[in-house]
C-alpha cells in the first residue's frame, strides 16, 4: 500500500471527531485530497481526478449518494447509527447506505454487531466491515502542556444542547446543566468547549456558572485542556427518551481517549461501556452525582498516573494494518458493478403511511437526467427505488421521468 491513491475525501457538516481523525490519518498515509461541504468542487474533481474510491460518513447523511451516482467505490465511516438512536423502522436510507458501501468503518462494536442483527433479520447484505475507534493522531500529541490551574477545574469539550427544555428529544443525552450544576455546587470550575460551533448560545450553561469557550482545532485544544485537573465523559440521562439514552451506552466518544491526549484523567459518569476502556487506567467511573461522591473525587483521581507510553499507545496510529485492510477492501469492489436499489419491504407502510413508496422510474428522453440523488439514464426504466416524500416529489415534477408505482 503507497501513499499515493487516489482518494477523495467528503465530509459535510461538523469538521470534529471522525471528520477530523479518522480522515487526516487516511489522508496522511495513503494520500487524496479532502473536499469540505462544496458539492460543485466534489463533482469537478471527481471528473477531473477519477477516484480509485471516496471516503464519506454515514448516520443520517446523504453523502453517499454521490459516490453511487458515479459509480465509485465508498468506504463508510458508520460514526454514528441514525435508527439505533431513534428506534425508526424507516430504514430504506440506511439500506441503500449500508449495502452499496465497498467497505464500512464502525466507531464501535455494539453498532457493528446491531447491523449484523439487522443483516440477519431483515437479509440485508454486509459488505467488509472493521471496529475502529476515534482516537487521537500520534503527532498532535506534540505539544508542551500548560500550567495547572489551581483548585478543581473540570472540562468537558464536546457537543452541547443548549436549551434545557431540549431534554427530550433524540439528543437530549447532552443537556448537561444539572450535572455540571453539581459538579459545581461541590466547588469545582466547570470549563466548556463546545464541537456545535453554537458558543453564542450556550447562556443557560453560562448561567448556572460555566466558564464558556471559543471552539479551538484539536490540537490546540488538546493543549488548552492540559491545564485542567480533569475531563468529563458522560450522558444526561432525565427526561431522554429511552432509545436515545440506551444508544449513548454503546457508543465509543472521541471524549474516551481526547483528556488522556491532554493529559489529564477523565471522569466518567452515565456513559456506558467505554467507560471500561479507561477506568482504572486513565479515569474513573462514577455512580452518582452525590455530594460525597464528588467531593471524593479528587483522592481518587490521585491514583491516576497517566504517562508518555499510555498517551502514545492510544492513538489512530496504532490501527494502520485495519485502515489499509478496509482502503484495499474498497479499492477491490468492482466499479462497474450496477448499484443495488433496497428491495421493498412491506412493513415501511403497514400503519397506513404514504411514505415511504417503491417506485420505479423511466426516463423518457435521450438525456441523462439528475433528480433526487439519483441519476436515470436516457430510455431506461431504473429498478424498484424506495424514496421518500421530497425524493418523490422532485423526480414527479420532471416532464422527462415517469412513475410507476408498486406499492
């Protein structure tokens, strides 16, 4: 494997986590350029370039689709799992994401293992697939720590909900205003980073005593936290609906391994089984936000040593032979393989629903045609398509496709 593939990659929205790690790793090693949110430059230099494959993430992203579009191979970084947080059943968007994809990149073990239960259940296909967790670069790691502030100073750098009435909805889990309220009534300084990019907003944290701070790149933030006693990993759990809450359990977040590469220890509270990977080592697991327990938090974190070898053990870097596995993976699909639509599944519309529909599209005339993220070429009738409201919509108000509906 050399450094000069030709890749590219896309990521749309937060520039933060799996945007940022997994993807500078990738670019670093094996070459390509990143392309951020601009769909005109993604369609010129896929013109220009012709890509061996392109890397795009996944949740509820429709960034795929450009890839199948062109028919390039794509590698799947599956960060985060849409209808596991959600408990949807709608799940045509997914299957189409999940089964086109050349190779796939899960953040954690329980998501691999919930699509290999739906692969199962629902006989959907999986293609190569590897855990691979969002851990720091080796080299922004190279940075001289900062002073210790004096007294407790507790960080937590992540996203943020602001409002706390937006408790219980599907990201409810990250109101954190009661827990960073106890945290501080127990005489710590609580510190906030937020990855939303929404600092302005954040005045009901401000409020309850928050220090608020202007978003930093990652490894200026990594040096900023060192100066801290701790970092926070944890959920709020009240008034979350309990899918969404559940789902948090089987996440690894970037916060597992972001404080130890600061240096500092990580408290961890309501935050599932990654939990496991640091208590003991580089953190501490809390049961409750008592004010005993917070209070002897310090005494414990005493008993933290946290060196130069665990730091460097824990990066990206250690995982090189999984990132050539599933780039050499990608690169063997065959890119003239004819795109698998998802097959229509009669449960979608059991409640009586008029979306989603199966569908199948003719194009009428001698020109290729682009509508709803799709491509239908001239004189060819596509085969059945499950498509939403807005995707139905925009391919019905073309003059040149016809619609034929099987459901």
């Amino acid at each position: 494997m050399t450094a000069d593939k030709k890749i590219i990659y896309y990521i749309t929205r937060w520039r933060e986590g799996t945007a940022y790690k997994n993807i500078n790793f990738m670019k670093d090693n094996f070459g390509g350029e990143i392309i951020a949110d601009d769909i005109s430059q993604l369609k010129k230099r896929i013109k220009e370039l012709k890509p061996e494959l392109i890397v795009v993430r996944g949740d509820h992203r429709k960034d795929y689709q450009i890839a199948l579009k062109h028919n390039i191979p794509y590698l799947l970084i599956e960060n985060d799992v849409n209808s596991l947080r959600r408990g949807t059943k709608d799940m045509a968007q997914e299957r189409e994401k999940i089964e086109n994809a050349a190779a796939i990149i899960f953040t954690s073990e329980e998501h691999m293992d919930y699509y290999k239960g739906v692969e199962k259940k629902y006989k959907w296909k999986l293609p190569y697939c590897e855990v691979i967790y969002t851990r720091p670069l080796k080299k922004d790691l190279d940075f001289e720590p900062k002073e210790k502030l004096k007294g407790l100073h507790l960080v937590y750098a992540g996203g943020l909900v602001t409002s706390w009435h937006r408790r219980k909805t599907h990201y409810g889990y990250r109101c954190y205003h009661k827990i960073f309220k106890e945290f501080i009534r127990a005489g710590w300084t609580v510190h906030l980073y937020s990855a939303s990019y929404n600092t302005n907003k954040l005045s009901e944290y401000h409020d309850i005593g928050c220090i608020i701070h202007r978003n930093k790149p990652y490894k200026e933030l990594l040096k900023e936290m060192s100066q801290y006693t701790a970092g926070l990993h944890s959920y709020n759990k009240e008034g979350v609906p309990e899918k969404a809450y559940n789902y948090t359990q089987t996440c690894r977040g970037n916060k597992i391994w972001d404080y130890l590469a600061a240096g500092i220890p990580t408290i961890g509270y309501q935050a599932g089984n990654g939990m496991k990977i640091y208590e003991g080592k580089w953190g501490i697991v809390i049961k409750d936000l008592k004010s005993e327990t917070i209070k002897g938090i310090p005494k414990r974190l005493a008993k933290i040593k946290i060196t130069k070898r665990m730091r460097k053990s824990n990066t990206v870097d250690r995982d090189l032979k999984k990132y050539k596995k599933v780039i050499e993976e990608t690169i063997k699909a065959d890119k003239k393989k004819k795109n698998k639509e998802p097959e229509y599944i009669p449960y979608r519309n059991k409640n009586g629903e008029p979306f989603p529909k199966c569908i199948v599209v003719t194009n009428k005339g001698p020109r290729e045609i682009e509508r709803a993220n799709r491509l239908f070429k001239p004189f060819e009738t596509t085969k059945p398509l499950i498509v939403n409201k807005r995707e139905w919509k925009e391919i019905k108000a073309h003059v040149g496709l016809l619609i034929k509906h099987l459901d």
